[in-house]
C-alpha cells in the first residue's frame, strides 16, 4: 500500500493538489493512505522549500506546484520501491 | 511518445506566436477604430480618448502578459529552490547577497512558502542577509509588475524599477547581515535539519506545460485587476486636469515619499491594478520618484508575508527588516525626484 501525503500550510493551492490527488487515487481504483501535513518541521524534515508538494512513500515527487490528476496518475503508476 | 508530444506542443507554440504577433500589429489601428467608428465618438474628446485609450491598453497588456509569464514559467522550470539554495551556501556576504538578488527574480517564489523556503536556505548555511536579499527580491521584482511597467511607461521607467529593486534588496541583506541578527530568528528554526529533495529534471514538454499552467494561474488571477486598474487610470487621463496631483504627489511637497509608502504598503499584491493607476496620476503632475516608491511599497512589502515570517521571526528581526526596506524605498524615492527634477 502506497502512503501519500501532501505537504502544505493550508493555502488554496495545496487544498487544490489534495483534491487532485484524490481524484487520482479514485480513477486508479488504488487502496492508498492520503494524508495532510500542515506540521512546518515535518515539511522541512522532508527538503521541501516550496509548498504545495506531493510525497510518495516518503519521497518527493513534485513541489511548489498543483499538477493536475493526470500528472499524478503517472507518478502513482511508478512501480514503489518496497 | 515525447518527441510527438513535443512536435506537437512546438507546432501549436508557432501558431500562438503568428497569432500573437498579428493581434499585437493590429492593436491601435483596432482599438482607435473600435472607439471613432464603431462607438462613434468624437476623436479628441474626453470620453473617447479616455475609451481608446482603455481598449488600447487592456489587450495590449493582457498580450504581453501572456508571452511573458509564459515565457518566465518555463525558465522558472530550471531554476528551483534547491538548485538556488545549492548556489548560495556559503557565499560570502555582497557578492551572495548580489546573486540572491537576481535569483530571488527568476526562482519560484510564493509567499506561502516563505517559512519551509527560509528554514531550508539557513540551516542548510546560506547566510541570513543573503537570504533576505533573495526574501526581498523575490516579489518586489515580479513578471507581473515588469510587464505592467513595460506596457505602461515604457523600458526606461521598468529598467529603473527593476534596477532599483535589485539594488534595495541587496543592500538591505548585507546591512541585516553586518548586523549579525541571527539572536532574533526563532530558535525552533536552526533544530531542524536541512535535506534535500530528488525530485527528477522535468522533460521539455513539462517545461512547456510548466508555462502554459503559469499563464493560466497568473493572469487567470489578475486580469480583472488589469481591466480595473486600466479603467480607472483611463479615466484619469480623461477626466483629471492636468497639475491636479502636483501638490500631493509632487516634488514640492518633502512628506509625499513617506506617505507613498505609508499608504502603499497595506495595498498589498495588486500590482495589476495598482501601476495602471499610478501612471495616469504621473501625467498628471505626481513626480517620479513618489510614484516609484509608492509601486515597490505596495508590490515589495506585503503584511501578510509578514505574518507568515514572524513563525521564523522575532518581532525584533521582523521589525528590522521591514523598516530597513521601507526606508531604502523611501530613499530611492527622494533620489529620482531629485535626479529627474
């Protein structure tokens, strides 16, 4: 099971990368764990400078940017790294 | 895949430029005759110069405002935050506090991240005043403001904007430097580690989607402020005797400069709707300098910025930086009301 987390202070931009995200958790039909993280240390723990960013088992996938569902669709199909 | 991805994606590029290079040929000729003809009013009356004027300069800055934000959006794709913060640790003061200046324009930079940015770039060891100088820049000298200055004024009063705030952010960040204000951040910011991300170098279509989805937000975001903005100012050059603002916003008047940036600073992020405005009060007896320094108060310093800077700073730092700021705006303001009296 993937673990994803979105990381982000709550601006309207990392409310729009959660929504896409689950989007794309939906039309995969995936069993994955979506959380948010609002925590700043946690956030800079991860080496992310520019929020919103998305995390895939712990790494980075994509920062400072809303990509759109397609966009995460592809980096979800990427085999995981156990 | 990629390569068609990519043909496709120039071929459509080359087809947006011919478009856009023909609608900009067309744009006085256009709006000139939408205002005379179409509308039927009167050439050199205060309405229809004020209506032509608009319908000239709405489409003209939305243009430029589409190339450009594109254009930044996708030379934004190689310049990340990690790849900035690598280039600054360690620099010594000036010349570091010189390249976050000019890094602080081109890396991508929202408000929102200020805290995650400036934790990531101390800890992993570039220097607090260097980090402010790029803190500074980063929004003062925005695509934004540049294309509504270009559009607007012209490139002598944009080479000037962008010049004078790259000069204030770097000096700002050396003189907080020499003042070795690091006591006044936040002790939780130097508990955390820095880390790096390995995120992967996106291919030349992401590139151009990165622009393609920068022009969308950006100007999706502001043009309701350009249309705004370019209206009242329209009214301004039509309606507004001339000489009108030399008594308040003037050279005569010592206290103008100050009060420009007093009341520009709470008039945060509406650049786009802000410059249209300042430049039709400038035709109307407001001198240069006053209306400079107005523009990068209301551009360069944002109150909720400060909000979100003062979980890394003390109210002391906070305070520091701001009035460093202000008063090398206020600075600049007096030096162009002198230099172009």
């Amino acid at each position: 099971m993937k673990t994803i987390k979105i990381l982000g202070s709550g601006c309207p931009k990392c409310k729009a990368l959660y929504t896409n995200t689950e989007a794309a958790i939906k039309a995969l039909g995936l069993d994955c764990s979506l959380e948010k993280v609002t925590d700043m240390k946690e956030i800079v723990k991860s080496g992310v400078m520019s929020t919103p960013a998305l995390v895939i088992d712990g790494v980075v996938k994509s920062s400072g940017r809303v990509i759109s569902p397609e966009e995460i669709k592809k980096l979800l199909a990427w085999p995981t790294h156990e | 895949m990629e390569s068609n991805q990519l043909k496709r994606q120039i071929l459509w590029l080359i087809s947006a430029s011919v478009l856009w290079v023909v609608a900009y040929i067309c744009l006085e000729p256009l709006s000139r005759w939408a205002a005379f003809e179409l509308l039927g009013l009167a050439e050199g009356s205060h309405l229809g110069e004020a209506v032509a004027f608009f319908l000239l300069d709405v489409p003209k800055v939305m243009l430029l405002l589409v190339i450009v934000v594109f254009g930044v959006g996708i030379v934004r794709t190689f310049f990340t935050p990690e790849r900035t913060r690598r280039f600054l640790v360690g620099r010594r003061e000036l010349t570091g506090n010189i390249f976050a200046a000019l890094l602080g324009v081109v890396t991508p930079f929202c408000s929102c991240s200020a805290v995650p940015l400036f934790i990531g770039f101390v800890t992993a060891g570039v220097p607090l005043g260097v980090t402010f100088s790029f803190l500074v820049a980063a929004p003062m000298v925005n695509e934004v403001a540049v294309v509504l200055l270009f559009g607007l004024f012209g490139w002598k009063v944009t080479l000037l904007y962008i010049s004078t705030g790259l000069f204030i952010a770097l000096v700002s960040g050396w003189i907080i430097g020499r003042l070795k204000l690091e006591k006044w951040v936040e002790k939780w910011v130097y508990e955390n580690q820095a880390s790096t991300t390995n995120e992967d170098d996106p291919t030349w279509p992401e590139r151009i989607d990165a622009g393609v989805l920068a022009v969308r937000e950006i100007v999706g975001k502001v043009w309701l402020y350009v249309i705004l903005g370019i209206a009242v100012g329209a009214g301004i050059h039509g309606y507004v005797p001339e000489g009108w603002m030399a008594s308040v916003m003037g050279r005569g008047a010592w206290w103008s400069v100050p009060a420009a940036v007093v009341i520009g600073v709470p008039l945060y992020s509406n650049a786009a709707g802000i410059i249209p405005i300042v430049q039709a009060l400038l035709g109307k007896g407001a001198a240069l300098g006053t209306a400079l320094a107005f523009m990068m108060a209301v551009i360069g310093i944002s109150l909720p910025e400060a909000v979100i800077l003062r979980r890394v700073l003390r109210p002391q730092l906070l305070a520091v930086f701001f009035g460093i700021v202000a008063v090398g705006i206020i600075a600049v303001g007096y030096f162009f009301n002198l230099v172009f009296g």
